[in-house]
C-alpha cells in the first residue's frame, strides 16, 4: 500500500463540546449556561431560548449522553478506532458557574483532571476549546453579554484559571468556537451562543450588525490576552482560533457577482486577519466609518490585538455556499438576504447544508495561502439519521461516503499543494445534541447513542460500520480508504 503523504505525527481524532454531550447540567456545582435554556428544534424550526429554565419544557442539553458519567467508557472506545487526539471544550459554568465569582469551582476543575488523565492514559491527546457556545446565563442577564467591555476580564480570568491547571495535561488551545458565525448577524440563535446577545425587542438591522461588530471586538481582545497569558503560563502552548470556514463561491464569471463573492469573504473572514495578523483590514476600517458605527477599540485595544495572535488556524468545514450580487443591495453583505443563492452543482444533506469535498481542498489552499499558518481541522462530518438493524448493527454507507471523500481532498491539499495541516478532528464522534436544532436524530458518530429527541432511551452506546472503517483509516493514515 503507498503512504497517504500525510506527516507521520497527524492527530486523529474527533470532535465534540462540553454542552452537547457533558449532561450534569447542574450537578457539583455547576452553573446555568446559555446552552441550558435552549429547547429542541428540527430542520426547520428554530430552538427557542427562554429567559431561565421553565419547568414544563425539555432542554436536551441537561442530559447531553450524560457524558459526565460515561467518559471512562466512552474514551476507551476511542482508544480503540486508534484515535491520537479528541477536542471537547471546558464548560465555562463548571468552573465558574455565575461566571464573575472571585473563586473556581474546585470540582468542576476536578471532572476536566479526571478527564484528561483518562484520554492521556489512552495516548490521546486533549484539543480544548475555551469558549464553545457556553457562556454563563448570569453574564448575559446581569451583563448583556458580549456587549460589555467587562465580559473581557471574566473570560481571560477563566482562560488563565484554565491554562494553570492543565499546563501540564492540555498542550492544543482554542479559544472562542466559530467566532465567525456571527457575519449572520440577524440569526437569533447565532448572536445568543457566540455573544450572549439576545433581543426582548425588536431593534434596527444596522443596530444588530453594530452589536455584533462590538461584541466581536471584545472578543477578539479577550482572544489576544488569552494568547498572552497562555504563553507566559506555558510557552509550549499551541493555541489557535476556531472558525466556520465557509467559502463563498460567486454563482457566475459576471465580474460583480465576482467582486461581490469576494467581499462576503472578507466579510467572514476578518476574525481571521486580526487573529492571525493582528490588525483590523483596511476595508473594515472604512466600513465602520462609513456605517457611523463608532465602537468603543482603543489603542491598547489596537496594541493588544498586535501581541495575541495565534499559532494555528482550527476550523470547521461542512459546506460552500454560493452568491449572487443584487444591484438594489449593493457589494455590503446583508445577513439572510437573498444575496445567497442556491449552487445547482452540489447535492445537499437532509438538513439543507451543501456537501462538497472539493470545497475541503479549495479552502485549504485559500487559508494557505492568506496566512501561512498551520491549519486543524477541527470539525467536519455528515449529520444524518441512523437506522438500527434487528441484530443491533447500524449501517451507515452515507457517512464513510463523506467522510472517504473529505479525507481524500484533504490529502491532495497536503500532498500536492503543499498545506500544513496538524490533524483531523471530525464532528460529532459520537452522537450529541445537535447545536443548530437541539435534536439527537441528526447523528455524526461512528459510536451510536440510544437516546430520541425528547429524552427517551437507554443511552447505551453501539459501534456503526463506520466505526471499523475510520479504525482503519487511522491506523494506514489515511493510505487505506
Ligand atoms: P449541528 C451551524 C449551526 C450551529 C453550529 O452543527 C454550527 C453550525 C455549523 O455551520 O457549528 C458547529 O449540530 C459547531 C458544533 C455543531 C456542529 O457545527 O447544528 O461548532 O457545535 O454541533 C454541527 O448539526
């Protein structure tokens, strides 16, 4: 069999996040998160946030896979596909559960000990997001959220908090999950789990996008601190940022649908630049201004930002999408507009999302090529619903499909175009909660999770077809498809 091309030290592994697998949403001490108040939806309906936890509604998250309890077991079952390295996040709400207390909760920090000491125990290494979509219910109620300029203190304290503990057992780093969703600005969801912004009230458009460039910032400043810090507690640290790396393709060779594509890009991929970069790109200085949005970005903002760029870029990848320029909007992207249009070279999954392995290798290069950094991806895969068979086996042809056909664009961007990629870290690696909707049916696992969408079922864990087969990829890395 002829090698794959891929280095000899790439991390396999998968992916996953403290809120959507974890349960124990109140247990040792924990405190209410975001995630905690947001019900079930489906394909087409959106989850609903409730200002608290209201008694007669169910909130899938509170139990996850009850992961809290089952690590032990579901580690080991990692270990066993030959995993090299898997990437959840630390619940913000367990070591801070109001999020502003002096003092961490001891045993919050105790779980991610044990948790950790588990997966090294396997050789697997921890890949840790600070921020995933669990910002605590407290800050946004007392504070606002991501709006306030105090939110950056609160978070860098928990980052160090962190960074000390594990210094010696967490060496990967990320530090705000998908910080890019937000260019969907007027997406309730979207702002509610990347900002902790919700609206009572119905607001302006304009006033949306200037929150969310506000919001952004601050973060973007916590980021860098925590880049800071992390380095002078441990210069080993890699820490990277963490995107949803989307392309936009332009739906025609007219140049205004291409220019057009070209600025929905940097529309999305401005995070990127400060936090690889460090400075604000030259078009955004001029949108703001133009805009009249007059954020609060100070000079040691600016100088912050210079000195807390980070080491790799980590990024999702699941679809591509197309746009085409509408004269009566202009080349500023409008969020949910019907700027986006539908790209009729590309099937699409049972939840609409377009699946293009070429996009994988297009997005590679382009990252490439803008940052010349090392790339992780830390997130990709294919939510579908899974049919058991009466002898208990779960086929699932549609996901090694996916996934083969990711893997081997991948490979091409490696071995031909010369991308210095760390690892793969596909979604889901075992059944969760689907952030977007809520629902346990949109599965990614190649370990099966007996639990429906309303919380019934036994929990018990069974291994898909696909669970051999990327036992198999790992151990040829990658030669054996
Ligand atoms: P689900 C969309 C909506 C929400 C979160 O998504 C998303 C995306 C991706 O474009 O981002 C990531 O569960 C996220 C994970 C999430 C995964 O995509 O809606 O980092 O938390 O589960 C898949 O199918």
């Amino acid at each position: 069999m002829q090698e794959s091309g891929l280095p000899k030290n790439f991390l396999w592994g998968g992916a996953v996040a403290a809120h959507q697998l974890e349960g124990a949403w109140n247990e040792d001490g924990k405190g209410t998160s975001i995630a905690d108040v947001m019900t079930v939806g489906s394909a087409t309906t959106p989850r609903t946030i409730t200002y608290d936890v209201e008694s007669d509604k169910y909130y899938p998250n509170h139990q996850g896979i009850d992961f809290y309890h089952h690590y032990k077991e579901d580690i080991k079952l990692m270990s066993e596909m030959g995993f090299k390295a898997f990437r959840t996040s630390i619940a913000w709400t367990r070591i801070f559960p109001n999020g502003d207390e002096e003092q961490p909760n001891e045993k919050g920090l105790k779980f991610y000990d044990d948790l950790f000491k588990t997966c090294h125990e396997y050789g697997i290494e921890p890949v840790i997001t600070l921020s995933h979509f669990e910002i605590p219910l407290h800050l946004i109620h007392k504070y606002g959220g991501w709006k306030n300029r105090k939110m950056i203190n609160f978070f860098v304290k928990f980052a160090t908090v962190c960074f000390n503990r594990y210094k010696d057992s967490v060496k990967y780093w990320m530090t705000f999950n998908e910080i890019d969703n937000q260019t969907d600005y007027l997406d309730d969801y979207l702002m509610a789990t990347n900002s902790g912004l919700i609206y009572e009230k119905k607001v302006s458009n304009s006033t949306r996008e200037r929150d969310m460039f506000q919001a952004s910032h601050y973060e973007l400043v916590a980021s860098a601190l925590a880049v800071k810090s992390g380095k002078k507690i441990n210069p080993n640290f890699k820490i990277g940022n963490m995107i949803n790396f989307k392309p936009f393709y332009a739906i025609s060779a007219k140049p205004e649908d291409a220019l057009f594509a070209h600025k929905v890009n940097d529309y999305r991929n401005w995070w990127t630049d400060i936090q690889v970069r460090g400075v604000y790109p030259e078009w955004l200085i001029k949108y703001l201004d133009r805009k009249g949005y007059h954020e609060d970005i100070t000079d040691d903002d600016l100088k912050i930002l210079k000195e807390g760029t980070v080491d790799y870029i980590g990024f999702s990848y699941y679809s591509t999408k197309a746009v085409k320029y509408n004269k009566d909007m202009g080349y500023d992207f409008v969020s949910q507009s019907k700027q986006v249009v539908n790209n009729p070279y590309l099937k699409s999954t049972d939840w609409g999302w377009t699946i293009d392995p070429l996009g994988l290798r297009y997005s590679l290069d382009f990252l490439t090529d803008r940052y010349h950094k090392p790339l992780f991806i830390v997130e990709n895969g294919l939510g579908a619903v899974d049919h058991i068979e009466k002898d208990g086996s779960i086929h699932d042809p549609y996901r090694v499909d996916y996934l083969r056909e990711h893997i081997s664009a991948m490979i091409d961007a490696v071995k031909d175009d010369g991308v210095n990629l760390m690892g793969y870290l596909p979604w889901g690696c075992i059944d969760l909660v689907s952030a977007g909707t809520g629902q346990m049916s949109k599965r990614y696992g190649f370990i099966y999770v007996d639990m429906d969408n309303d919380g019934n079922g036994t929990l018990n864990r069974k291994k898909k077809d696909s669970f051999y087969w990327f036992k198999k990829v790992i151990k040829t890395n990658g030669a054996d498809l």
